[in-house]
C-alpha cells in the first residue's frame, strides 16, 4: 500500500472527490450531542485525514481517532491534523485497539470506501463491530452491487477499480445483516444510484 500510496497521497483528495460518493452525506448525520464532547469518533482507513478534519469542523469536541495500514497516507493524515487526532498504523482485520488508541470502545466508528479495498473484509467488518460502545454506531459507505447500471458501465467501472486494488462488496449488506443477527445489534442498509454506492449502518443498543 505504501508503493501504491506514495505519489498518490498528493493527489488522492482531489481525485476521489469525483467518485466517491455518500461519503460527506454519513459523516454529517452521524448524531453526536452538541459539539461531540465526550464522544470518541474511530475512522478505519483514514488516508490522508480527509474525513477526521471535516469531523473536526462538524463536531469540535469529539476525540477523534484514526487508523491505517498504509504509513504514506498516515504522514498526510498527521500533516493535516497535527495534534487534532490520535493516528496509528494497523490492520483492520484485527487491530489492538486498547494498546493503540488507549481504548476499546467508540460512540461513532466509520469506515467510507476502505471495505472494498480489504480482502479480509468480512473479518474487518466483524471486528470493527465489536468496538462499539453502547448505542454506539458503525456507519459504512462504499461501492455498491452496480446492479443497476448499463451492463457495459458496470463492466467498465469494475476493470477501472480493479486497477486500484478495489472490489465492490456484492454481500456486504447481507453480511452486515447476519453479523448483526450474531452479535444482537440493530442493522440497516441500502443500495444508491443504481448501486453505484451503498450505505449500512450497524448499531449497539444501550
């Protein structure tokens, strides 16, 4: 990922802009109290800090924690936000939360457009959940089924995101689904733009 990242993480914001949709829309509903005080917001595949820095606008006095696996994309992040998060290296499949945030519970996890980019996504989703603290929240939005785009688009847009290591998780909403089934939490997901993009929300109950 650092290959892949080094030169990218310059431009990565301006050009993901262009097709990475939904994400603005779930950071903004996310529901914290007042300004966030008291809460403590995980992002998993943070890049470059993108999302933390509008969560940081949104939402000043949230405790903002960051995690990715790739260490160019940590140095944008740090750039960008300096003291203004808590930012560590791991892997989402089975991150030590506890040893690198200094806590194992979060109000508010979001994991925009990295699922698609995690081949033991199933794993991650599955850990991701059981970090939530009570009435918590795990809001996710990626690539969709592209069910419902023109045969030839969806073709051609999977081959493009096959360049960057991306693939549309098809199962994700179902996965969510039983995952929440297993672990008693309330789940909710849909399907956008013809399933262009998708968006699940998993929640723990107090």
């Amino acid at each position: 990922m650092d290959r892949i990242y080094r030169r990218q993480r310059h431009i990565y914001d301006l050009t993901r802009k262009y097709y990475l949709f939904g994400r603005d829309t779930m950071l903004d509903s996310l529901g914290l109290p007042g300004t966030g005080a008291g809460s403590a917001v995980l992002e998993i595949g943070c890049g470059t800090g993108r999302n933390l820095a509008r969560l940081r606008r949104r939402w000043p006095g949230a405790a903002l924690f960051g995690l990715d696996i790739s260490a160019e994309m940590l140095a944008s992040a740090r750039d960008r936000l300096g003291p203004g998060a808590v930012l560590a290296r791991g892997d989402a499949a089975g991150f030590d939360a506890q040893g690198l945030f200094g806590r194992s519970r979060f109000d508010r996890i979001v994991m925009p457009y990295c699922l698609s980019m995690i081949p033991p996504w199933r794993a991650a989703l599955d850990h991701a959940s059981g970090l939530l603290a009570r009435n918590g929240s795990l809001h996710i939005v990626d690539f969709g089924d592209l069910a419902g785009l023109p045969g030839p688009l969806a073709v051609g847009l999977r081959r493009w995101l096959g360049r960057f290591h991306v693939s549309p998780r098809s199962d994700l909403i179902a996965e969510a689904m039983a995952l929440a089934a297993r672990r008693g939490l309330a789940c909710a997901g849909t399907m956008h733009w013809g399933g262009y993009w998708q968006a699940v929300t998993l929640t723990r109950p107090i």
